[in-house]
C-alpha cells in the first residue's frame, strides 16, 4: 500500500520499504524515514488511495507539500502507484517522521 526510502535521481523500488507505518485517521499515515546517503526521499502509495493533500513533519508542522513533486507512476506487482520525491536532496538523518494526509 505504502513504500518510502531514499534513492538517488532514479529511483529504484528495490531500495524502498514498507514497515513500519502507523494509521493516524482513516486518511492519514505517519512513518519515519531514514536518508542515510544525502539522497532523495521518496514516498510511494497506490494510485486508488487518492492524493497527497498535505505532508508535514515533527520539525515542520505547517503544510510541506510545496517540497514534493509528483513524478510518472510505476507497477509493483501489478498495482499502479503514484510517485512523489523531494524536490531537492535531503541532509543525511534517521527516524525522521513524515505524516502524509491524503484527500
């Protein structure tokens, strides 16, 4: 349902994961995330989930979206998934939570 990581300019779905996550509402998801290498983040979902109305972050609270760009789908096992990355490349950190709210 949901992948994250962090990859260089191409993104390789292999480098992403998928666990832990945790459900903050019916349309809301929280995760961590780590960027070890000074990449890209990534956050990967299924197409028929909707759209990302609204990231914010435990330093950020205020609407994040503005920093994320959408880029073309991908299949993983058979499902459409839409793909969002960072406009610009991240410092290098971990345990870093995101909370994605979808409309």
């Amino acid at each position: 349902m949901y992948y994250w990581g962090s990859d260089d300019i191409y993104l390789e779905t292999a480098t992403l994961t998928f666990s832990p996550f945790t459900e903050i509402s019916s349309n809301e998801i929280q995760i961590d995330m780590f960027n070890e290498e000074g990449n890209y983040l990534y956050f990967v979902f299924l197409k028929s989930i909707g759209v990302v109305e609204e990231i914010t972050t435990e330093t950020n609270l205020s609407n994040v979206l503005s920093d994320w760009v959408v880029l073309s789908d991908v299949i993983i096992d058979g499902y459409v998934y839409s793909v969002m990355r960072t406009d610009y490349i991240m410092t290098e950190f971990q345990n870093f939570t995101h909370n994605f709210k979808f409309n």
